[in-house]
C-alpha cells in the first residue's frame, strides 16, 4: 500500500432533507482514486434540518473518515452541492448561522491546501446519495444507519458494471438484481440529463403571457376535448411506467390514494434550497382549486373550500347553474425517467430520477402542443426533479414562470422506491398484502398511505383554486395526485383510482366552479405524443 504521506483519496458526500427542513441525513464514501474502491462509508439520520446543513454534515464526516485511514493524505472532495462546493473554495461568503460552524469543522479536518473540491452532477455522486437516503429511511424506523444494512457499494457498483456489459435478460417476477442493475445503470449513465442538474437548478423563472385558451373556456370544450383513452388501454395491465400509474392497474377495489401534509407555501423555482421545502419529497393526492379572475373580467365568486369528503354541491341540471369562469386545471403527467420503462416505484421517497431521453423529448413534444393549443396562464409544478424539468420546457414556449406546490409531490414509496411489483412481492409480501387491502396502510419503511396522500391533494386543490380563481392553471404532476385529482372532482369511489390510465406526458383536465360542482373535461390525452 502506498504510503499515508503520499495517498490521495476522493470524499464523495452529499445529504438530504424530505421537506427542507425536515427528516435529513447525510452520506459520505471514501474512495481509491485508480481503482474506485470503496475505502470507507459514512451515513448519519440527523432529525430535522435543511437539504445545505445535511451536505455540509456530510462533507465533515467524509472528511475524518478520509483522516481516519490516512492522517497525512491529500482529499479530492466531490459534491453535487455548488453552495457547499463554492463555499469551501472560498469563492462564495458563507453567510447562514446553521452552516458557519459546519464549514469551519471542515476546515480544520485536513491543513488548508491537502483539500481540493469539485462539483459533479448529481447522476455522478449516486453513492453518497443511496447512503443519506438510506440514513433517512433508518431514521423512519427511529433507528440510526448501520453499515451492515448498507447496499449503497453494491447498488453502484452493480450500476457500474450494467453500463459496459450487454443488456440482462429478462429474469422471472421478483429478479430483483437484474431489474435494479438495469434501472441504476441508466441513471448513472446520466440519461436525460441534458441541462437538467439537480431539481434547484432550472434557474430562475420566465416572465410574459401567452395567448388564446386551452383547453378553451372549458364550457365550450372544443373536438379534441373529447380525446379520451380507449377501452381496451383503460383495462389494460399496468402500460404507464413508474410505479405511480402500476400501482393501480395491479391493486383490488377498496383501495385510497396517500401522502404527506404539505407546505402552505406556493415558492419559485430558483429560490434557495435553504428556503424553500422531493418528490420528496416530501417526496412528493387529491384536490381542487379556484383562482383569481383574469384582466377585464368581474370578479368571480369566492371559492367554497372543499375538502377530501365535502358538502355535495348541488348535482347536474338541477343544480343553480355558476356562471362565472372556473378554476381550470390542466393536469400533466411528467415525462419518463430510467425507472418508467422498468414499472418501478418511483415517488418521492427515492432518488428523485431526471427525464430520460425520452422523457426530454415528450416535454418538449407537450411543450409545442400546449402553445399552438392556447394560452395557460399559470404553471405550477411538483418539487421532484422529474416534473421541474417538464415544467420548465413548457415555461420556455409560453414564457411563464415555473411555481413550485409541495402538495403536488407524489406518493413516498418508502423502501420500495426503485423496486418492481414483483420484487416488493418477494421481499415484502405481507406489507403489500395489507397495502392492497387499505387505503390507511403504508409501504413497508414509512412511506405514505393512500389516505394521506388523498388528505394531502384535497389540501393543495383548495389553496391552488382560491389562488387562481378563473384562471387557466398547468399542473405539473405524478400519477397519484392527477388520479385523486380527477377521483375527487367525479364524486367516486376510492376503488376508482385503479380504473384509470395515465401515460407519461399525458395531460388532463378539470374545472372548479366557485359554487363547489366540478367538471372533468379531458382525462390522459396523448394525441401530441404520436
């Protein structure tokens, strides 16, 4: 072995909080620079605290982890953090109190110049990503990270050596190393990256308005309106991707949609990630909205707040008719990932995955179809990576901002974030059982019930149509929330969630009257994908 005087070490660190501040944890691995073994692991569940505080925290452990092994070697530090990257260069000033103390422990691990930093995308720190998340689902169980429980080296590796070999063959159900090599093997390939980053790095929002309506002043809904999947794609098995959309082709009758509660704040994108709260995570169902009466028109009425098990409305023709300009939600689904040709789990509990190749190609495609179809006057978007950058693709053709919705983030899968239906069959069969059985049972590891999630979206509708009263508003969502979205404004039952389709890139829509009664007017239109 080379000498301590003369080794070089890389430190890979990164940390995570699921609502900023929330739950947080760091990770932090330690590699050989020629060979990329792993040297050493580091991986903490801190409580609550901000996405920065929990990259510096793990900056500092990788650091004496570093110091441990080899007292006297030279660090290269790689982080997909550029606050934490910047900071520690001395380029950026370090003004938060919280990290002022955590920089300057940093700073006293190794002497000042034995320490080089580099910002990496994030699709290249995955390691150190799979060791905080993974600290922040031990924290779940109230339990603190253990490295025996560790799958964060064999995951990259496994991931590593997907990328130069051919294609797995397909294994029975529950292959679980297979499907997972295959999956993390794209997601390190940095598939669908192209300017994407991290889910703060869409930059700041665009200004202007666009022109004309769609889908229309939905009480004229035009021809194309009616557009809606076929019969034989709605009883089809599972077709959508992600988890998100498989859960329901898979799941019995009986069943509710889930999630945590949300932030009451509505932020920019662009704004810092020390304030503003993944997928994802909150990690990231079911709602509806009124808004603000567009230049010129009187104002509408004040919207009635609904809630997930509200007051009826009056129904049909019978009902007072409320002719004033409704709240209209036009619902899309974000484009494929890695994970959506696998049908796996994919919520707000997990890696939080960018768009594939072919994701970038549908938002652009929804982006053209969208402008050429009319003006939406506002966009609001998931905080999971996913949807950000969908959003963002259709803010640059109408040149509007981009605001971020913590309520719209989809269901957190808990330690089934990544997983196929088959292998949370084989790993967790009694969970999924009482999963399928209740809309009340959560994933196995803490992740969100169907109940809360339905709780969580009811919520957010209401805030987004008392916010956009009469305004045409580009929801940009997971399957999940457009489901509870939709489910809610028909007055079904929760079993009607698993009688849906919902495609990548797919768009819906749904109108809220200031009187209570809504209308779905367009379900999974995918007429600007072929």
């Amino acid at each position: 072995m080379t000498s301590s005087s003369s080794r070089e070490v890389i430190v890979e660190a990164d940390g995570g909080s699921r609502g900023n501040p929330g739950p947080a944890g760091y990770g932090a691995v330690v590699l050989d620079p020629v060979t990329g073994e792993t040297l050493a692991e580091a991986a903490e569940y801190i409580g609550v605290a901000t996405n920065n505080v929990a990259e510096y925290k793990g900056l500092v452990a990788g650091l004496k982890a570093a110091r441990s092994l080899f007292p006297d070697a030279t660090v290269h530090v790689r982080m997909d953090s550029k606050l934490v990257v910047e900071q520690m260069s001395g380029r950026w000033k370090i003004k938060h109190p919280d990290m002022k103390p955590l920089a300057a422990e940093a700073g006293r691990v190794f002497p000042a110049g034995r320490v080089r930093y580099e910002w990496i995308p994030r699709e290249r720190n995955k390691h150190a990503d799979r060791l905080a998340n993974e600290a922040m689902d031990a924290g779940k169980r109230g339990r603190q990270w253990e490295p025996s429980d560790s799958t964060a080296a064999l995951d990259t590796a496994a991931a590593r050596n997907a990328a130069t070999l051919p294609p797995a063959q397909s294994g029975p159900p529950g292959d679980a190393t297979a499907g997972a090599a295959r999956a993390r093997a794209a997601l390190a390939t940095g598939a669908g990256s192209a300017g994407a980053g991290t889910a703060g790095d869409l930059g700041p929002g665009r200004t202007g308005t666009g022109s004309g309506v769609w889908p229309g002043t939905v009480a004229h809904p035009t021809a194309q309106d009616d557009g809606l999947f076929a019969a034989e794609e709605a009883l089809a098995a599972p077709a959508s991707g992600d988890f998100e959309a498989q859960a329901g082709a898979l799941a019995p009758t009986g069943h509710a949609a889930r999630t945590h509660a949300p932030k009451a704040d509505v932020a920019p994108v662009g704004a810092p990630a020390e304030t503003t709260g993944p997928e994802t995570t909150g990690p990231e169902a079911a709602g509806s909205a009124a808004a603000p009466a567009s230049a010129g028109s009187a104002p509408a009425p004040a919207a009635q707040p609904a809630s997930a098990a509200p007051a009826a409305p009056g129904q049909g023709w019978s009902a007072g008719p409320d002719m004033s300009a409704p709240a209209t939600f036009v619902l899309l689904r974000h484009g494929e990932t890695a994970l959506t040709p696998e049908k796996r789990f994919s919520g707000s509990g997990g890696t939080d995955p960018e768009l594939s190749a072919a994701g970038l190609r549908q938002a652009e495609a929804v982006a053209e179809a969208l402008a050429a179809r009319g003006t939406i006057q506002e966009i609001v978007s998931s905080p999971l990576t996913r949807c950000r950058q969908t959003a963002a693709a259709v803010a640059g053709r109408l040149g509007l901002d981009v605001r971020v919705e913590q309520g719209l983030r989809e269901t957190d899968f808990g330690a089934w974030e990544g997983l196929t239906f088959g292998e949370v069959r084989e790993r967790y069969p009694e969970d999924l059982d009482a999963w399928l059985a209740s809309p009340k049972a959560a994933p196995t590891g803490g992740g969100e019930s169907f109940a809360t999630v339905a709780r969580r979206v009811a919520a957010t509708r209401d805030r987004l149509t008392a916010a956009y009263a009469g305004r045409t508003v580009l929801l940009v969502t997971h399957v999940t929330p457009i489901k509870t979205l939709i489910r809610l404004a028909l007055g079904a039952p929760p079993e009607s969630l698993f009688r849906m389709e919902l495609s990548a890139a797919s768009i819906s829509a749904v109108a809220y009257y200031a009187d209570g009664n809504a209308s779905v007017r367009l379900l999974n239109d995918t007429s600007h994908l072929r």
